[in-house]
C-alpha cells in the first residue's frame, strides 16, 4: 500500500507511529506482527560511517541474537543478491548512493520483516539508478512474501508497487480522502507496467484529486 498526500500531512509521522518511533496523539495502532518484525527504510541510508558494508548488514542480525560468524555470511548473502558482491568491505564513505541504499535495504531485508515501511526511500537517486533498486525491491517482496506501506510523493511509484493507494488531505488533521484499487496483475515490472491498459486512468484520477487537495485552501486555524 502506498501514501500519498500533500506535504505536511501526517505521512511520515504515521510511519513513525506504526514502528514506535513517536506516540500518537489520538487513537491506536493495532500491528498483527511483532515489533521486531517490523522493518523501515527511511530517505536517508543510516548507515554506520565506520563500518563496513557488511558490518551494517550483520548488525541488525547480531543485535537479534544471531552469532557474529552466521551474521556475517548471511550478510554477504543479501549483498549479493541486491547486486554488491565484493563490496562488503567497503566503508560507506567509498559506495555510490545507490549503493548505499542497496546496503540499507539488504540490513532492513536480512532480519526476515514481515512488514517493511519505506519513508520515500529512492528519492535521492537518479532516474536510472532509482528504477533499478524499485525494480529489486518490487521482485524481493514478492518473492518474500512482505507487506510494505509505502510513502511517496511519485504517483508513478505509487501505482506501479502498489495493490492499494491512499490519498490523505490536507493537514493539520488530516485524514483519508479516497482509497484506489489498482488492477493491474501480479508478478509486476515496474516499468512494464506503465503500459498497461489500466496504468494511465488510474494515475491522472489521482493526479486530478491530489491536485485538488494540493490547492485548498488552508484550514482557518493552520492559517492562524
């Protein structure tokens, strides 16, 4: 599922809530997976300058109680399979930033999540870069069988990851303006699926209601 919604209005703080990262102010969140199942990626990489790449990976393993040996193959493992064999030891301070943030979804997918939150994670990078890791991502997740909740402000990631679009309003208090099925067939191909039949309509339908929201008018008491 994904998140959309003009700036300011709660996305990110929702994320936060969901893992326990801040409380929230009203209501309560009710997870059927444990915290420690829980998995985020955020924008920026976190990753630890003065470890290696595979001692970021390993490090979530180890802290979960996994011996530091079997942590470290297991890390070299999903290196390998997001594409970075032989750049375990390096430093972050010597990987590209797609690299980077191929290390950070390899520390996030190592520990098994069974739901990943992903805060905008690909915005940083560049066009081709960007649409190699969503295509990774898009192949890991199905293949693991992981729920994600997505937050984006690309309508086209949106639609081509997602079973469910959510719309949210304008804040402060912001709330769900609509819901979007998309109906477009799994196993999906990020980019191949821009062409599908159903691709097009649903993305202006949000476009057009994001648009309208994006220019109403502020409530009387956020303008105070």
């Amino acid at each position: 599922m994904s998140l959309v919604g003009p700036s300011g209005s709660g996305k990110s703080s929702l994320l936060r809530a969901a893992i326990g990262l801040q409380p929230p102010l009203k209501g309560t969140i009710e997870a059927e997976v444990a915290p420690s199942e829980i998995g985020i990626l955020f924008q920026d990489d976190a990753l630890l300058p003065w470890k290696t790449a595979r001692e970021n990976v390993a490090l979530g393993l180890t802290l979960n109680g996994v011996p530091q040996r079997k942590a470290r193959e297991q890390a070299e493992q999903w290196l390998e399979r997001l594409g970075l064999a032989g750049f375990g030891h390096r430093f972050p301070r010597h990987l590209s930033g797609g690299q980077r943030k191929r290390v950070a979804l390899a520390q996030v997918l190592a520990r098994a999540p069974k739901l990943l939150l992903m805060d905008e994670p690909f915005a940083s990078l560049d066009a081709i870069v960007r649409t190699r890791i969503i295509q990774d991502v898009a192949e890991l997740v199905e293949r693991e069988h992981i729920s994600v909740l997505l937050v984006t402000h690309d309508l086209t990631e949106a639609v081509t990851l997602s079973d469910t679009v959510y719309l949210l309003s304008q804040g402060p208090r912001a709330r769900i303006m609509q819901e979007y099925s998309v109906p477009i067939p799994r196993p999906r191909d990020p980019v191949r699926t821009r062409t599908d039949p159903a691709f097009a309509p649903l993305y202006e339908r949000i476009w057009n209601d994001l648009s309208r929201e994006v220019g109403r008018e502020q409530p009387a008491e956020a303008a105070a």
